[in-house]
C-alpha cells in the first residue's frame, strides 16, 4: 500500500451477501483491503462492538463504518468510479438500488 493511502478492513461472515459489492469495488480498483470473514458461531459475541449490531462494517484506519450501500458509495466516490456527471452518478445509484431491491426479494 503506497504512503499516504488509508486502511482497509472489511468484516463480515464468509458469504458473498451484503459485502460482496464492495468487495468487487476493492477488485475493480485494484485496492488493497483485509477481508476479515467472521465465522456464524463467533457473531454473537462479536455483535455488541460492532455499529448498529449489523455487518458489513468497513474499518478505515481504524475507524468503524457501517451500511454498506454507503461505504460502496464513498469508495466509488473516492476512486471515481462514480460516472462523469451527474446522469452518470445517478445511475450508479440506481443500479446500487436495485441491487438492494433484488436481495429483499429473495
């Protein structure tokens, strides 16, 4: 990891699931990142520390963040995977959404 670029640490169970979009941002960017997968019988005692009780949590130097369709966001964002304009970015968004639509549907 070159000087000046923050850590990663993603964490959540060994299961594609809610992470599995922001694992494919990590690839497609080719960012290097921890990819810590908890086992089932370890999440109750691992519940408690983690915000909102939820996974994925994305750690960044350290710092906890949770909701992974806003973590999928900042990491787009932040690696400009986001489109060139705002059509573009919106749609990214509508894609993501999608997504998440699907998954509830399961």
């Amino acid at each position: 990891m070159s000087e000046g670029q923050p850590t990663y640490k993603l964490i959540y169970f060994n299961a594609r699931g809610r992470a599995e979009h922001i694992r494919y941002i990590f690839a497609y960017a080719g960012i290097d990142y921890v990819d810590e997968r908890i086992p089932k019988e370890r999440w109750p005692e691992l519940k408690k520390s983690m915000p909102y009780g939820m996974l994925p949590v994305l750690e960044i130097d350290g710092k906890p963040i949770s909701q992974s369709n806003a973590v999928a966001r900042y990491l787009a964002r932040k690696h400009n995977l986001t489109g060139r304009d705002e059509w573009e970015a919106m749609m990214c968004d509508v894609l993501v959404d999608t997504l998440g639509d699907l998954k509830q549907c399961e």
